[in-house]
C-alpha cells in the first residue's frame, strides 16, 4: 500500500517560484526508498526526466532547468521536492514523483499521481 502523494502545483509567473512536494507513504518500516526522481509530460508530449536523486543523494537534471529547479529530499520524511525557481512557460506540464522502492533484491517503482504547473507570462 505504498503510495506517493504529490502537492504544490498550480499557477505561477514567469519570475516567481513553486516547490512540488511528494510523500511517500505506507508499509515502508521494511523497505528502502532508491532513487526519487520528477518526471513531466506537456500535452501531446512523452514524458521525460526533469531531475532525479539517488538513495545516496547524488543529483541530476536536464540542461533546460539546471540553475533554476533543485530536488531536495529528506529522508526522514520520506520526502522529496522540486523547487523551482524563475520557471519558464515552457515548464508547464503535468510534474510525476517516482520512487524505487526496494525491498531485499527486488525495486518497484512507484508514481504519485501528478500534479498540474501552468507557467504564465
């Protein structure tokens, strides 16, 4: 029954910022949260890789928002972030949380259910 529930999309303006939120919950006392990662997906568009953080909290993200979105995780909440600073129009999609849930040898990964960002200008 582990579920990752998202929070913080909505509207934002161009110069402004947002900060998604994604919580893991459940039976997790005898698993490992891996790798957590954002994902997006603009209408009519595949889905893609916004950034992604390791079980050992090593970073990532695509060129299009290194210097504007940081992916801070607390691990003591069994949380991850997006914070999303100066977003462009172009960063509006539909913003996925995945989590690697691991338990022994096997992961399973895990998505929240989305959440809506509209960038205007």
């Amino acid at each position: 029954q582990v579920q990752l529930v998202e929070s913080g999309g909505g509207l934002v303006q161009t110069g402004g910022s947002l900060r998604l939120s994604c919580k893991v919950s459940g039976s997790i006392g005898d698993v490992k949260i891996g790798d957590m990662s954002w994902d997006r997906q603009a209408p009519g568009k595949q889905p893609g890789l916004v950034a992604k953080v390791t079980g050992r909290g090593d970073t990532n993200s695509v060129d299009s928002v290194k210097g504007r979105f940081t992916i801070p995780r607390d691990n003591t909440e069994n949380a991850l972030y997006l914070k999303m600073n100066s977003p462009k129009p172009e960063d509006t999609a539909v913003y996925y949380c995945k989590a690697v849930i691991r338990v022994a040898v096997q992961a399973y990964p895990y998505w929240g259910q989305g959440t809506q960002v509209t960038v205007s200008s």
